[in-house]
C-alpha cells in the first residue's frame, strides 16, 4: 500500500488477527492462551469500536488531540489485546480509558524511561530543551508491564505521532507512526505466514 493511502483500520485489524490466530490455531486450548477466554470473542484479539464519545473524553482527560491515525485504531478496536504466547509477541494497546502520560507515570519504569531517554534523545523530535524532562512528550498508548510498551512522543502534526516500542533487551525502536508499526507488523506476519 503507498504511503500516501488511507491506512484502512479495520481491514488491517482482522488481517492481522487472522494471521495472528492461523500460528497458534493448534494450541488456543493450552494455558499460556487462557487470557483469550475473557475476550468477549475469543476469535478475536481487538475490542469493540470505541465511540467518538469516548475518544473525546480521552482527549478531554489528557489535553490533547489525538493523531488522525490513533483515532482510526480506536474507531475500530478500543484497545488490542497482549499477544502473549504468540511467537515474538506484540505488546497491546491500551483503551481510551486507560492511555495515560508517562509523566504522570512514578514507576521504576518511568525512571528506567527517563534515563534512557535523557542519554538518547535523538530518539525525540524535536530535540530536548535544556530543561525540558525527556517523559513529558511521552504518551503510554500500549502495555506498560515492565517489558514491552508502546508510547507515542507526542507532536504537532494532526495525522500521526512517531511512536517508540520498548523492550527491555532492546531498549527503544522508534517508528515513524502507528499506521507505519503496523505496516510492519503486518509484512512481518504475512511473510512469516507464507513461510
């Protein structure tokens, strides 16, 4: 798909889920999937849409506008689930009730963040100020755990924030937005499924 395309949401979203699905298709009875029984479709790793209602009152919440993409996502799941058990798991994102700012945030996490960040702010665009504390720009859109965790480093531009994925054997990988993460995630698992 060329860059330039609307990133179609919920066609992605169920590409992905299927894909997702077909690799454990053998094992969902096993314990390490137990977590999908309390999804209120098994089949499915997304969450209802989320209404405009509530990507308001988010919005409202944290004092912000969310990025066009962001906002396509949660229109058409209001969260994703942790793909924990899948071969190299994804980290899931958070509904709109439960996105938060890391600067809100007094975990050993946010410290560990804060550090990292603070020695590596290239990471961050623009740069730092000289007093400016590198988790201020940070919104928490994805699991925070202790391992992986998706944060958005929040901007001006009104269609999508570059997007930092954590993990803690790798630290930070930056990607340009969330619709360009999951590109990525998606080629990934098509490739893999092709085998």
């Amino acid at each position: 798909m060329p860059p330039d395309e609307k990133f179609n949401w919920k066609r992605s979203l169920k590409r992905l889920n299927e894909l997702l699905l077909e690799v454990v298709a053998d094992e969902l009875d096993e314990p390490s999937y137990e977590y999908l029984a309390e999804q209120p479709d098994p089949r499915w790793l997304g969450a209802p849409p989320a209404s405009a209602r509530a990507i308001a009152s988010a919005e409202e919440r944290l004092g912000l506008t969310l990025p066009e993409a962001y906002r396509g996502f949660l229109l058409a799941s209001d969260g994703w689930v942790r793909a924990d058990g899948f071969p190299h798991r994804m980290a899931g994102l958070l509904d709109t009730t439960r996105i938060f700012w890391m600067r809100n945030d007094r975990s050993r996490e946010a410290q560990q963040f804060r550090d990292f960040l603070g020695d590596n702010d290239d990471l961050l665009d623009p740069p730092l100020g000289p007093d400016e504390d590198p988790i201020d720009r940070l919104l928490c859109i994805g699991d925070f755990d202790g391992n992986e965790c998706i944060l958005y480093v929040v901007g001006t531009r009104s269609d999508d924030w570059p997007v930092l994925v954590w993990d803690p054997e790798d630290g930070f990988v930056r990607h340009p937005g969330l619709v360009e993460l999951f590109r990525k995630e998606l080629a990934y698992r098509e490739s893999e499924a092709a085998g």
